[in-house]
C-alpha cells in the first residue's frame, strides 16, 4: 500500500503545470446605426378581391338602409337637391350595374339642364378640382433621392461611403453615452440637422455582428456589435457629410437587398417593413 501511494506522489511531482498567463477578453466594438423611415404617405392600391368586397358592402348598404330624407335636408326643386340626386344616381349605378335606374331617369332635354346647373354651381364653389397622380414624376425619373418616391411604400436611408459600400446611418460610442443618444448624434454627424426626426424607442430593434477579420499581424480584432434604432423623418432631406458619405438613397426593402452585402442584408432584413 506504502508503495503505491509513493508511485502516485512520484507521478503528481512530475507533472508539469502551465505558467502561461492568462489574455482577458477583448471587449467588443459598439457601434449604433439609425433605421431611418419615411413611411407611406398615400394609401396602397386595393386588391381585385378588396375591390369586390367593398363593391359588395356597398351593395348591401344601399339595399338595406333607409330612405334619405330629401326634404329634411333640401328646399324642395332647388339646385342642391338637384345635384344630390345626381350623385345619388351616379352611386347607385356603381353599386348596381350601369343598367340602374335607366327607368326613372328624366327626358334629355331637362336631364341636360340638370347638369349645367350642377356644373355651374360646383365651378362657383371652386370644386372639380383633379386630384394628384398616384405616380409621382420622380418614379418616373428614377430619382432615388426624393422623399415622395414610392408613395404607398416604407422607405429607409441608405448611405454610401467613400468605398462604394451603402449602409444604414452609424457610428461609435462615447464614453458615458447612452445608446439612443449615440444613435441620433451619429445620424446628425453623417446626414446634418436639417431633417426633423424622431427616435421611435430607446430600446434597439436589432443588432448585426460583420465577420470577424483579423490584423495585418493574424490576431483577430475586436468584434463589432451594431445596434439598430427606429426612427421616422416628419420634414427636411438629407444633407451627407461628405468626408464619410458620398451618397445617399431612400429605398424600399427590395431595393435595398440589391446594394448592401449579402451578410449584412442577412442581419437587417426581418427589421424591415415589406411594403
């Protein structure tokens, strides 16, 4: 028994244990970066099926409601009344089929005074106004720096750098700087203050970690780690500085994917709105 334990003693005696010192850990690079988003400033065009189902909504309504009391609300043959019932005509045959009420209309020659004096009285009041295209001209030229581009789409600020590479407004953090408050100076330093901007939350919607890369020396750098904050532009452009940006772009979703690197398209896609 003696002997064994000395075997053992022998064998702990000449192990040999490591004095290499320990490396702390790198601490990680923060960066912030703004999801700037102008969002949709017309309402998006309806579906077929949308269409069909308000046109039968419609239907409804108009078959179920109560008579409109016109003498409650119209000197009996005055003009208002006339161009009332005019409307109401126009309505229902929406609502019906064009073959509506074809019955019940007057003969040509006072239908046609009719409308002169409906027309009339709506150029003296100022109405018959056209209304604004849905397309705006710059969708038609292609300018991908106006903010009424892509009117019934979200659309985010992308920026250049001297490099070639677009990306989302960013920069670092100070010493003692809250996130939020990091994340709106940076996008003052990078795209100036003559927009007016919100910050949506001081809690960030994202974050996005690029590939490690390493030093001329082979050791690796310090990881990047980018948290992305939500805000919305309500007035202003975009005025880049231009030491650190050489352009600027107010794209959609889809047409972001096509100008950020594959990677960083991988961290920011489900933090963007697809219409």
């Amino acid at each position: 028994m003696s002997s064994r334990l000395c075997r053992m003693a022998d064998s702990f005696s000449n192990t040999s244990v490591s004095n290499a010192p320990i490396s702390p850990a790198v601490k990680p690079t923060l960066l912030t970066s703004i999801i700037l988003n102008r969002a949709p400033i017309i309402t998006r065009s309806p579906t077929s099926f949308e269409r069909a189902y308000y046109a039968y909504q419609a239907r409804l309504r108009r078959a179920l409601h109560n008579p409109f009391p016109y003498d409650f609300y119209f000197k009996q043959g005055s003009i208002l009344e006339t161009r009332f019932t005019l409307e109401e005509r126009k309505r229902e045959k929406i609502a019906f089929g064009p073959q509506f009420g074809i019955a019940d209309d007057l003969d040509e020659e006072k239908a046609a005074a009719n409308k002169a004096a409906v027309e009339q009285l709506a150029e003296q009041e100022g109405e018959g106004e056209e209304m604004m295209p849905r397309v705006h001209p710059s969708d038609e030229g292609g300018d991908y720096k106006s903010l009424d581009r892509k009117g019934k789409r979200n659309l985010y600020l992308l920026l250049q750098e001297n490099e070639g590479l677009w990306r989302f407004p960013q920069g670092n953090v100070k010493k003692g700087e809250l996130l939020h408050q990091a994340a709106q100076r940076d996008l003052f330093t990078e795209c100036g203050e003559y927009m007016d901007t919100w910050i949506v939350s001081r809690n960030p919607i994202g974050h996005y970690k690029p590939p490690t890369r390493s030093s001329s020396s082979g050791k690796p750098q310090p990881q990047e780690v980018t948290f992305f904050y939500k805000a919305n532009i309500m007035a202003g452009q975009v005025r880049p500085n231009l030491e650190t940006v050489r352009d600027f772009a107010w794209l959609t979703k889809q047409e972001i994917k096509s100008r950020v690197p594959d990677h960083y398209w991988q961290g920011v896609k489900d933090i963007l709105s697809d219409h």
